[in-house]
C-alpha cells in the first residue's frame, strides 16, 4: 500500500509535487503569509513546461512524460 502511494506521487508533476511540499512546510507562521505563499507557488506552476504536458497527454490518452527537476 505504502509502495503503491509512493509510485502514485512519483508519476505527478514534479514541479506540482515539490510545490505541495514547500507549500506544507511553510505551515507555521501567520496564515496570511501562508496564503501569499501559496498565491506565488501556484503562479510559478501554472508557468511550468508540466502544465501543457498535463493538457497534451490527457488529450492524448498517453501517460504523462515529466523531465526530472
């Protein structure tokens, strides 16, 4: 079950993926703060190659090819 999670994540975006975990250890703080984080977490992604590779693949009924960070 474990294993299976973990080649679930590893097949994500890895730019999504290391956004989520930065975005999870910024947790303490001002909630505020939090939000502003995630505010420019979520601009730089919507900027990533990952993004149109989701679109096209989906699109394509392929698995998605994400390149390594």
């Amino acid at each position: 079950m474990l294993l299976e999670t973990a080649r679930t994540i590893a097949s994500k975006s890895p730019v999504g993926i290391y956004t989520i975990k930065a975005t999870l250890n910024k947790g303490e703080g001002d909630i505020y703060d939090g939000f502003d984080y995630i505010k420019i977490a979520n601009s730089v992604m919507l900027q990533s190659n990952d993004l149109m590779e989701s679109f096209t693949s989906y699109l394509e009924k392929r698995k998605p090819i994400y390149p390594k960070l």
